[in-house]
C-alpha cells in the first residue's frame, strides 16, 4: 500500500544553491523561493546560518530571511550549525530550524570539523533553545547509504544517529543518500533498520541522482510507508564535501512521479518549471531536470 500524499521539502535555495561559485543576488533568491511557494511547496529551505567563510553563497542568509515572501502555509526554515547560527536564526524569526550530522565519521570531519558524537553533543543545546522559543527542528543525516571516504555504511549506524537526532527533540530526520549511490535494496534495508527506532512518519528521504536511481528509491521509500521526501527545482545541488555528488533529485521529476502514481502532493509542475527556467538564466545554464527539458521542448 503506499501513502495517498507526500510532502515534498523543497531544498533548492539552500542545499540547491550553496554549490553555486558565482555570487547570486539576493534579489533573484528571493525571487526563486517567491516562484517555487507560489507553484505550492509548503515547506522551503530557505538558506543556511552557516559561517560566510565556509559557504560564501550564503553570507546573505540573514537579509533572505528578512525578505522571505508572506504566504499562508508555508513554513520556511534555515540549516543551523552550532549556537551562534541558531542567535542568528532567531533575530531572523525563521521559525524552524535544521540541523546536520552523518553516519560517517570521516564525512563528519571534513563536513563540520568535529565527531558525530561531538555534533549531536553541540546541537542537544541548540534544538532546545529552539524549541524553548517556539521553533520546530529538523535533523539531517548525510551519508546514509555510502560515503565518498569510508565506502558502504552500516544501516546500525544510521539508526543509532538518527535515534539520537530524535531524543534531542527534532520531529523529523531526513536520511541522505549524498552521493547518489543507492538503490531500493538499499533503502529498504537502512529504512527497515531505522524504523525500529524512529516512527516512519518522522522519517524523511533526501535523494540525489548520480547514478539515475532517484526515483526508483522514492518508490522504495513509498513502499516502505515514507511519506516525506527531500528535492531539489531543476535537480539543483550537490555536496561541496561529498567528491562525486551530482544534483539533488529534481523537484519537477519528483512531482511528475507522484502525479502519475495517483499520489497527492499539492505541488503545480509547470510552476515549479517556471522557477528553474528563471534561476537557470540567473545561473547560466540548463538544469539536469528531465521534466524540466521536457517542458522546455514542449513550450518552444
């Protein structure tokens, strides 16, 4: 049986975009995430409080955040990394937050400089000055399936973290896949591991597509009883710590999946294709998103 909705997390403004080496104006992010709630997304991500000097993209985190379009249900949020992101986060009035670790020391260390015992160690303090404020929070765990260092990962691994993330009092972990290595026997045996400790309904997915197998491990997913999955307009993305890591899952690609399986998500695909053909011409560049291309096609 699988779920008659999904929520989709739209990550494009944040995890889309922090790759990005070129400067891109505030202006046409906040115009970027205007599109993308207008097409029906009710949860964004909209940029992270992260240092400057780590992801440079971002040093317009807190003027976002400030411009950040009124839309009724839709709850924006910002990745935070330690206490001085979520002060900063805070004096934003963004009302949830995230935070991040992984299931792979090494990734670990070259993503945040510290142990994941040492994250989970710093981030019990900022989830509850945040959720002592009002704010919800958010877990993400990178490399779920596989690490660029260390190679395959241990699905007991990614259950101890994601436990953890969740006695720290986030009410979501999303797993990630941040290579783009997985494939559905993969996503059910890491799932089928986690959910012995985490409730499936507090379990979240985050795909990207190096090796085309996205989709097929959303149906995974799915099938497992996930209703939450993580994508990106336009395939934007990739990890500036993961070596290899192509784009996220298109968001366009995500919805046309869904749409067809008679699966409910409240998202417009042709909207969300408005929104990439506008950040592609701030970029540049085409996007990976097939729904995307074909669109394109079609209107030309």
């Amino acid at each position: 049986m699988l779920p008659s909705r999904v929520t989709i997390v739209e990550v494009g403004p944040r995890d889309g975009l922090q790759n990005e080496a070129q400067p891109i104006p505030t202006g046409d992010k906040l115009a970027f995430i205007e599109r993308l709630a207008d097409a029906g997304l009710r949860f964004i991500e909209a940029t992270s409080f992260v240092s400057p000097k780590r992801i440079p993209q971002l040093a317009d985190a807190a003027e976002v955040a400030a411009k950040l379009p009124s839309r009724a249900g839709v709850t924006y949020s910002a990745l935070v990394p330690n206490a001085k992101g979520l002060e900063r986060a805070i004096e934003a009035k963004i009302p949830r937050i995230a935070v991040f670790t992984a299931a792979s020391e090494t990734f670990t260390q070259k993503n945040i400089g510290m142990s994941i015992e040492q994250s989970l160690d710093g981030f019990r303090e900022v989830v509850a000055a945040a959720r002592a404020r009002g704010m919800t929070a958010r877990g993400y765990v990178s490399t779920c399936f596989v690490c660029p260092y260390e190679g395959e990962v241990a699905p007991d691994r990614v259950r101890d973290v994601a436990a953890s993330l969740l006695a720290l009092g986030v009410d979501e972990v999303s797993l990630g896949d941040t290579i783009g290595a997985a494939a559905p026997r993969d996503v059910e045996r890491v799932i089928e591991r986690v959910a012995a400790s985490v409730p499936r309904e507090k379990i979240a997915l985050h795909f990207h597509d190096t090796y085309g197998t996205a989709l097929a491990n959303v149906h995974a997913g799915l099938q497992l009883g996930i209703g939450t999955f993580d994508s990106s307009a336009g395939g934007l993305g990739g990890c500036p710590y993961a070596p290899g890591a192509s784009g996220n899952l298109a968001t366009e690609d995500l919805v046309y999946f869904l749409d067809r399986m008679g699966i409910w998500c409240g998202v417009d695909l042709r909207q969300i294709a408005s929104a990439s053909v506008a950040i592609e011409k701030v970029l540049g560049r085409s996007l990976p998103s097939k729904q995307l291309q074909r669109i394109k096609s079609t209107r030309a």
